[in-house]
C-alpha cells in the first residue's frame, strides 16, 4: 500500500480487547466497560492523533476524540454491531465499512456441512467410532428438502446458492425487501411474516446482522413454530437468539438439533448446557475461519485504499442507521 502512494504512511498499532470488553460492547453494556478498563497503548495513541484512516476490529471508547483526523474505518470482519457500544463512531460522521469476500464462501460451505452432516449422521458416527460399534443406520439427502434462510445478506445469498446446487427449496426472510425475484430463492418473506416462513422449514440458517431490531429476534414463539425435525443453524450473532430458551427448545424436543458457532457469551462458559447436549454441535466461532484469509482481507483493503486515494467510493460501506 505504501509502494501504491508516496503520500501513504502504514504504521501498525494494536488495540485488541479483552474478551470480556467485546462482549459487553456486543450486549450494549456500556455501563458495565468500567468495570473491565483497558487502555490503548500509548503507542496507539500517538498513531491516533494523527490517523486519517484506521484498519481493525477493536476501536477504543470515544475513538474519535482520540483521533481528530480520522476520516475512513476499515473493519476486519463483516459485522459491526459491536461499534455502537461506545466507540462513538456510529455518533460520527467518520466513515465505516466492513469486510466484503474472502471469507463468504467459507462460511457457506460450513452450512452446508452443517445440513450434510445432521441428516448423513455423522456425529452419531464419530461418537461410535472409538466404541467401536458396529452400527448401519439410514441417512437422508438434503434435496428436495427446505431451508430458511433468516438474512439475505451477502452470506444468506451464498447459502441459497449453495443449497439450490442441492436441489433444495430455498425461502429467505429479510427486512428490505421490495418485492422483486431473488436469486437462487423461490420466496421471500418480509420480517413481519417470520412466523409464517418457519414451519416450512427442515432447516433454518440465522445469517442475519445484529442490530436493536434483530437481537433476541429467535425467541420462543419463533422455536415452537419451527417442525420439531428441524435443524436451527446460527453463523450470525449469539445474541439474536434467546440462548436460555433455545436450551429448553432442545431438551424438550420443540427441534431435532442445532449446530451452533455463535453464543450470547463467547467463549462459552464452561457451565453452559449447550457443552453436553447431544442434539448439539458446537464450533468456537469460527465459520470464517480459513487459510489465507488475513492475505484476502489486506487485498481488499489495498483496493480499498486504492478507491479512498482516487476518490472513487468505498465498497461495503455500513449504514449507521441500520447498524450493518
């Protein structure tokens, strides 16, 4: 990036948060931060002072008072609902976009294993294996079944590309919606028919983004009104879901099973029922996870960088008011 511009200056200057921080940010507990202090270096300060554009995750409380010339954020992940805990550029007119790309696919295939895996029994396998017993028992195919998607967002438009690949009947519900055809989905469904999209649905895959609207959104009317075959997938946030009541949905059989990489509280604390339910798989957030993605998200911040010099506009911007 310097190599493109002479006038570019990249210095690097961590600010990494505590766990327990993010966390409070993600729950709008902005309260509560002053119980867990974390001060940015005084390296991170320095840079600050004079930063035109910052590269990141974690942004310190009131950031751009820290920093007076900051005019451009480029986040590292695709959501950014933990930017409205105090970091006080939501309140500012400092421009913020997100992670667009390298890791979208990634996340995609991982639902489908997700759907692969429950109906082909895999985890029943994987647990007989060092028992070594000896069981043949009768998969399923995913097509020709339903999945709903609830987001169709960037993510939510790969999973139904995906799952169309497999023969499936694709629903998506989403909150801007203006009626028009959707690739790769046989029917949308605005928020306010939720209820109605859900007991269609042999699978439901949450790939929406966090924000005041949709936190809590999964809760016991929406549960109790899935087929009690389904499979509840969340790539999306913890906190969209009503955790307690999903634990009960799945010790009292309202739905088969979940496959779950994001929780209300990340890591998940040990006392957690989710840890030892057998209807339950379980990944430490880690769906974008693959190899070369630092590589790809620093591609698409040099093109990035290359648009802010030329003038030219910023993909993936995020919309303040809407949180994503």
């Amino acid at each position: 990036m310097a190599q493109a511009d002479p006038c570019v200056r990249v210095v690097r200057a961590q600010y990494v948060e505590p766990e327990a921080r993010r966390d409070l940010r993600r729950k709008g507990l902005i309260g509560e931060l002053a119980r867990h202090p974390f001060a940015p270096s005084n390296e991170f300060i320095e840079h600050a002072r004079i930063a035109e554009v910052m590269y990141g995750f974690d942004f310190p409380t009131d950031v751009p008072k820290m920093a007076p010339r900051l005019k451009w954020v480029q986040l590292i992940g695709a959501g950014a609902d933990h930017l409205s805990g105090g970091s006080g550029l939501f309140e500012s007119d400092i421009l913020v976009t997100k992670l667009g790309g390298p890791s979208l696919r990634n996340i995609a295939e991982y639902v489908m294993n997700a759907m692969l895996s429950h109906v082909k029994l895999t985890k029943t396998y994987i647990l007989a294996q060092p028992k070594k017993e000896w069981t043949r028992l009768s998969g399923d195919t995913i097509g020709g079944k339903t999945v709903g998607i609830v987001g169709l967002g960037r993510i939510g438009s790969f999973v139904a590309q995906f799952s169309k690949a497999f023969d499936m009947r694709v629903l998506a519900c989403r909150r801007s919606f203006d009626g028009a055809p959707q690739p790769n989905v046989d029917e949308v469904f605005p928020t306010d028919r939720l209820l109605e999209m859900l007991p269609l649905c042999d699978f439901v895959v949450v790939a929406t983004a966090l924000t005041p609207e949709t936190r809590g959104l999964i809760g016991e009317r929406e549960l109790r009104a899935m087929k009690k075959t389904a499979l509840f997938i969340n790539i999306a946030r913890g906190e969209v879901v009503d955790e307690p009541v999903l634990i009960r949905a799945l010790s009292e059989g309202w739905i088969a099973a979940a496959h779950l990489d994001v929780f209300q509280q990340e890591p998940l604390p040990p006392e957690s029922p989710l840890w030892e339910m057998p209807n339950v798989t379980m990944t430490p957030h880690s769906s974008a996870a693959m190899p070369g993605l630092a590589i790809g998200r620093l591609h698409i911040f040099a093109e990035q960088i290359r648009r802010y010099l030329a003038g030219e506009p910023l993909l993936y911007v995020v919309d303040k008011k809407k949180g994503y």
